[in-house]
C-alpha cells in the first residue's frame, strides 16, 4: 500500500508579518501534482492544519479546497489535530465527509479512530490519534498514573484495538525524544512533551507531525513542513514522503522535492556589498530574506533601502563589535554624575558601539545640547 505523509500545513500562517497564504496555495496544487504522478492509496496529513485555534477565513477556504480536490481523485485521506489547531473545529462535520473518504480524529475520549484500507497483501489499520496532552487522557483514564505527555500516548496506545497480524500505521501529532526541533515551533519547559520512541513499537510506521525538518527516527517519520516558516528551516530541503508498506514487515520511503514560490534565505555583508549589483546580479532577489549587515554602525533606513532591492526582505540583523559584545551600555552613576553630559552620552555610545563618536556626531550632539538648554532657559 502506497501513501503520500503530509504535516505542519499551517494555513494561514504569518511570518515575520508577511501572509504566506499565497505561498501555501501554491505549495497544495504542487502537493496535488505530485499525488496525481504516485498515485498513492491514501493521503495522511498528520496535525497543525491550521495555524491557530480560530484560522482565518482565507486559511479555512484553502483546506476545503483541497480536500475537495482529493476527493474529486477519490483518494481517502487520513487527517488529525495538531497543537496549533482546535480539535473541535478540525473535526467538525468530520461524519459527513467521511462520505468522501475524508476521515478526521475526534475529539479525543479515550478511543482512537480506526481506518482499515486493504490491498493484495490484506488490511492496513491506521489509528488517527489527534495531539494529546496529560490533561486529555486523564479525564478518560482517571485511575491511570499519567504524569507527562509520554504516559499520555502510552496510556492512549494501550488502550487501542492493535492486531499484531495486521499491518498498523499511528497518525499522530507529538514529539519524539532525541528528534530535531526548528525555532518556529512550540518548546514545553523541561521536555515535557517528549514520548520516547519505544511508545511506538506496536506499529509498522509512525506517521507523525509537530517537527518542520523531515527525519526518521525508528519507525517513526516526520515528514517536515512543506515551506519554510522560520529561519532556522532555511538549509531545510522541503519534500513530500511517500510510503510503500508491502506485506507485514517491508516497508520503503521515499520523498519527492517540493519548490516554494518564494525560497526563505540568509544573506550577509556589508551594506556597501549587498547593495552592489555584483552581490545580487545572480541572486533571486523576490525570496524571503534575513539580511545580516556586518557594519559596525547602524545604516540609517537600510531596511526600507534595501526593499528596493529585495522587496520580500523579513528581518534585518546586525553582526559587528557592538551585537556580538551584547551591546551592554550600563554607566557608573558616580562616574556619570562628574561628567558633562556630552562627556556621559560619549561613554555611552561608546559602550554600545565599541567604537568612539565622529567628530560630525560629537559636533551635532553639541548643537543639539546647546539648543535644548536655550529652550529651557
């Protein structure tokens, strides 16, 4: 049995204040693309549909459209709750859909959905487990000892219907110990959250989401975001897994790249250097960009000047004497309290430069003090 592993859509997501919805429908007609070339027997798309608990409008149209183009090709899809998203919402209508072959978790109490779906070599059961916390199994195993998220999806797989002579997928939303994480996603004090992966044993794949890198840990895959929505993600190759179960025991994985309409990259250099047509001739200047400007003081308005250049900038960033030395610029107050204050501001821009004033700046700041008695006079 052939199926494409999805995760971590989060439609309508903002990064650094830019929509990427324009950037999520064009990412799902490529995901499409690639299902109508595998021809897959189904469809998993593993939590975190959504951004956020209440999604927008324009985000809640996006997952109705593709879910009704994956319904028009007649592929069963496989769907679950992530952090991000509201089980109730998610799962809402989920009973009529299931007409179309969409099947999404419920809300969790105390039973797992099961799907079974059969091919020559006979059923494979997929168990849709939506993103757990202690707090949700307790309420449904109240004299289980539960004291963190691992005894959680323990106490949950326990409790599921697993026949060992069937092949058995898990869809789940949660974190693996030992996986890698990225910025852009959600860090629990103290690991808290870990499920060690010995959870997972029962099944031939775990189909899993909650981390944007793809990686393979056992038995166990998460097959990342399909865009980039941080930079820590920017050396990520983004890609679709599709997973081949043969009979009980065999399995392969494969993935298939995927190209965003607008890459998310990290530049640096002076601001004289990306600004040269040199630098950027051979660059794509419409990515999303974090500049790192290496002068060592500050470029008056280089972030509206370099949008001339790279529109799609997100973040400007400095590296110099200043950042790396943390930019501490706490005085003496004794010290401060014998001085002028032009003598106290030069120490202070002192301190957080790491490099004296011009002379036109100690002239200008001169002036400017002058002025500034003269009013109050």
């Amino acid at each position: 049995m052939k199926f494409i592993h999805l995760s971590d859509l989060h439609l309508g997501k903002r990064v650094n204040e830019f929509p990427m919805i324009e950037d999520q429908a064009y990412i799902l007609e490529q995901i499409l693309a690639v299902i109508d070339q595998q021809t897959p027997d189904a469809v998993i798309i593993a939590g975190d549909v959504y951004d956020r608990t209440i999604p927008s409008a324009e985000a809640v149209t996006l997952l109705d459209d593709f879910l009704v183009k994956l319904a028009q090709r007649h592929v069963p899809v496989l769907l679950v709750s992530g952090n991000h998203d509201s089980p109730e919402r998610v799962a809402f209508a989920g009973r009529l859909m299931e007409h179309r072959q969409v099947y999404i978790s419920p809300v969790y109490r105390g039973e797992t959905k099961t799907i079974t779906l059969t091919d020559e070599y006979g059923p494979v059961d997929f168990f849709l487990l939506p993103f757990l916390k202690p707090v949700h199994v307790r309420a449904c195993f109240p004299d289980e000892e539960i004291n963190d998220t691992n005894d959680a999806v323990a106490c949950a797989v326990r409790h599921m219907q697993i026949d060992s002579a069937h092949r058995n997928v898990l869809v789940a939303h949660q974190f693996v110990t030992g996986a890698e994480r990225c910025e852009s996603e959600e860090l629990s004090i103290g690991g808290s959250d870990n499920v060690d992966i010995s959870v997972f044993a029962p099944f031939d794949y775990a189909a899993l989401g909650h981390l944007h890198g793809p990686q393979t840990i056992r038995n166990a895959r998460y097959c990342g975001s399909p865009l980039k929505y941080s930079f820590s993600e920017a050396h990520h190759k983004k890609s679709v897994t599709v997973v081949c179960l043969g009979p009980k025991g065999t399995l392969s994985i494969d993935t298939v790249p995927l190209v965003p309409r607008r890459d998310m990259v990290e530049l640096r250099g002076t601001y004289r250097e990306v600004a040269s047509l040199d630098f950027y001739r051979e660059l794509d200047t419409d990515a999303y960009i974090r500049m790192t400007l290496t002068d060592e003081q500050d470029v008056p308005n280089a972030m509206d000047r370099l949008r001339s250049i790279y529109p799609n900038m997100m973040r400007l960033d400095y590296d110099n004497l200043r950042t790396r030395g943390g930019g501490q610029a706490a005085l003496d107050a004794a010290a401060a309290g014998q001085q002028t204050p032009l003598q106290v501001f030069a120490a202070l821009y002192m301190r957080q430069n790491n490099a004296p004033m011009s002379p036109e700046q100690e002239h200008y700041l001169s002036d400017l003090i002058e002025r500034i008695w003269e009013e109050d006079l």
